[in-house]
C-alpha cells in the first residue's frame, strides 16, 4: 500500500462523490452540457459583485516595499481590523482586530480552530444532516464526529444534543445558513443551546465551544438577519468565508473570530495562530485579504438566489415533492418519494438531473438540490423533475 490506510478508507467512502463526477462528466458528454442539469456543486455561478474586480486591480497594481513578505500568521492587522468592524456589526458585540485570525477559507478556518482545541478522542458534535467534511476535518485532528439528527423542520433538537454530550465533548459544530438544509436557526433555538452548553460546561467543569461556521451568513431570503452566535453563548467561536457572499470560492479566503469575552480567548487566539502555522498554510492568500480588507460590506446580491428559490420551489411543490422552503443558501433538501435516496437520484439522473443524495449529508429519505445554476437550468429542469416523482406514484 502506497497511500496510508485512513486516506485509503476516506477515499472509498466518498467514491460516491467521484462516481457523481464522474457520471456527470460522461452524461455531459453524450448528451451536450445544455442538456444536463446539474445542481450537485455548491459552485456560486453568480459574478462576484462589480467592485471586486476593480479593488482587485488596484491591489494587483501595488508595488509598495516587503508586499508580497512573509506577514503574521493570523494576518495584515489592518485587514483583522477592517474584518472586525464587520463582525462587531453582525455579532452585535465589539469586536477587535485582535480577535480576528485571517484563513484560507472557512474550510481552513474549520481546521485550524480544531488543530487548536482537539485532543486524541474529543468528540464534536454536529447536528445532521451536515456538511460532509466535517467528519474528515475533525479527523484530521483526532477528534471524533458525533452527529444529532436535528428535528423534522431541521431545528437544533436540544434534548437531543443533550444526551449527546459527555466528559469527551470538546466542540457542538453548527452551520447556519445550513448547507444541505438551507435553514437558519432562531435566536431562541440558539439561546437554547448557549444555555445548554453553559450548564454542561459547569457541570462537567469544562468548557464546551460552540463553533459556528457560517460563510451562508449573507445569503439569506425574505428579509431575515442571521442571529449573533456571540450573544447566545460566552465560549463560542464564529469562522466564516467571503467564497459565497463574493463568490470568490476559489481564491481561499476566510476568518475566525473569537468571541471577545470568551474564558480563555488568549489561548485560543494563540493556538489557533500557530495551527494556521504549521498546517501548512501559514498566512491567508495576501493578495485577497488585501482586497476583501478593502471590500467589507460588498456581497453578491441574495435576491437573485431567492428569485432561483422561488422559481425551484414553485416547480416542486407543484409536481407534488415535499419540503421545508429554505431561508438561506442555495440549497434545497427535499424528501424522496421512497426510502432509497440513492435509487431516487438515480432516477433523477435518468432525466440528466444531477443531484446528491441526503445520506451523502447523513439525511437519508432526502436529496439535496444546489440552485446555483442558471434561472433557466431550473425551469427547463422542472418537467424532468416531474416525471421522475411521477414513477414513483
Ligand atoms: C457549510 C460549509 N462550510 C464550509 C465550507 C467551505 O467553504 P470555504 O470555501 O470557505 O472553505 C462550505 C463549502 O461549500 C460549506 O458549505
């Protein structure tokens, strides 16, 4: 054997996913990419808004001395700063350049604060159905997965987290906006589980953190705001990208920031320095925190996903699927008609409609649809969809 065992075993377990690609790629050629419709990547196809690519230009043209040096690890301080007034807004709590670390990504933001807080078998516990990654990122850091399905309208199932929590419990690791479920968990929901973890922190005398990933935070419908992680609960950790709400996913850009009352924020801050250190990544791309340091409060107009929301939910409810209209994202997670997900996004795909099955999420009975595609990829979609819901009547 070349490759090490677990890497082995990851890679067997998300050959569906390769499979999917693979699959999509072949239907694609047989049939013409007009003819496929693929909702299986979270891949934004909006532009990123008008200001970014002259920012960009302007940040390309610099030429000032030591640019493009080696920079503190948790990143430029003024863009921290700049990263933090933004924060400060959302979170409804000061919040300084200090608390601020810059990363590659929310994925990278994800990894690092668990490198920082992980021991060998602490488990983090996560709500499905969830972002698949999770269980490899905590993984990678000794930690162990433990998910909570969350209830039928996809809330926080409190009790439910509860029984779940031990003397292992490191981390509860929650995504609102939801990718797959598209939801947006309640202030109350949320004060539900900062007190919960609060009593469980005293009571275990430990602290359980609350991690928050939530790079959807700006793509939301209907006029809701996302409530403030930090106002619910003391020890809690927020990390978030500019992959969606610039549609900028492939330059890699993101941050975490520390609740600034959090017990042992030093700690943390410091560990989570050095994480993004030695894994490898060292700094956040310069060339992009110095541009998105420029753009804060710029973000892709969510009105044109919930245009592409309507457009999908009014075609589905009519050919009779079932689901909880999402409040964010752009991710739909209807129920299938029968109990194989997997059998019934086969027949989806037998209408060259690509989709991915909930269990891929740990939400079997369900498929997840991303509509980050064009307005008429849906449309002309909606008759496929139809008719495969239709053999199963
Ligand atoms: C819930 C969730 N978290 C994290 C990520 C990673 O995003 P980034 O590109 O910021 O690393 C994604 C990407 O799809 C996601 O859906």
């Amino acid at each position: 054997m070349t490759i090490s065992k677990n890497v082995e075993e990851i890679l067997g377990r998300s050959s569906f996913i390769r499979k999917m690609f693979e699959e999509g790629a072949r239907l694609k050629a047989e049939h013409g990419a007009d003819n496929v419709y693929d909702f299986s990547l979270g891949n934004p196809n909006l532009d990123p808004p008008a200001e970014f690519n002259k920012v960009l230009t302007q940040a390309a043209g610099l030429s000032d001395e030591g640019l493009h040096g080696y920079m503190p690890n948790a990143g430029y301080p003024y863009v921290r700063e700049a990263v933090a007034k933004t924060v400060s807004k959302e979170q409804n709590a000061e919040t300084k350049g200090g608390d601020v670390i810059m990363t590659c990504g929310a994925a990278g933001g994800l990894n690092v604060i668990l490198k920082a807080i992980l021991d060998q078998g602490d488990e983090v516990i996560v709500p499905a159905p969830y972002f698949v990654e999770y269980g490899f990122y905590a993984q990678n850091h000794g930690g162990v997965l433990k998910t909570v399905q969350t209830k039928a309208d996809f809330s926080l199932d409190i009790e439910g987290i509860a029984s779940a929590i031990n003397k292992e419990t490191k981390a509860v690791l929650i995504n609102s906006p939801n990718n797959p479920t598209g939801q947006v968990y309640s202030k109350e929901n949320l004060s539900d589980v900062g007190d919960l973890l609060k009593d469980k922190s005293e009571e275990l005398g430990k602290t359980i953190y609350l991690i928050s990933d939530e790079p959807y935070r700006k793509i939301v419908f209907d006029n809701i705001t996302v409530p403030s992680i930090f106002n619910c609960y003391r020890e809690s950790v927020i990390t978030s990208s500019y992959s969606k709400d610039l549609s900028i996913p492939g330059e890699r850009i993101g941050f975490i920031a520390v609740n600034p009352e959090a017990s042992f924020k030093e700690d943390l801050l410091n560990g989570m320095t050095l994480a993004n250190r030695i894994l490898g990544f060292v700094n956040a791309p310069a060339l992009m925190q110095r541009v998105t340091g420029l753009l804060q409060g710029a973000h892709v107009d969510a009105s044109e996903y919930e245009k592409k929301r309507d457009i999908l939910c009014e075609g589905l409810e009519a050919a009779g699927y079932n689901f909880i209209k999402p409040s964010g994202t752009f991710y739909l997670f209807p129920k299938t008609p029968i109990d194989d997900d997997v059998a019934f996004v086969d027949a989806l795909r037998d209408e060259l409609i690509l989709t991915v099955p909930g269990s891929g999420f740990g939400g079997p009975g369900y498929f997840r649809i991303a509509f980050c595609v064009a307005d008429e990829t849906i449309t002309n979609a909606l008759p496929g969809f139809k008719r495969a819901i239709e053999k199963f009547r």
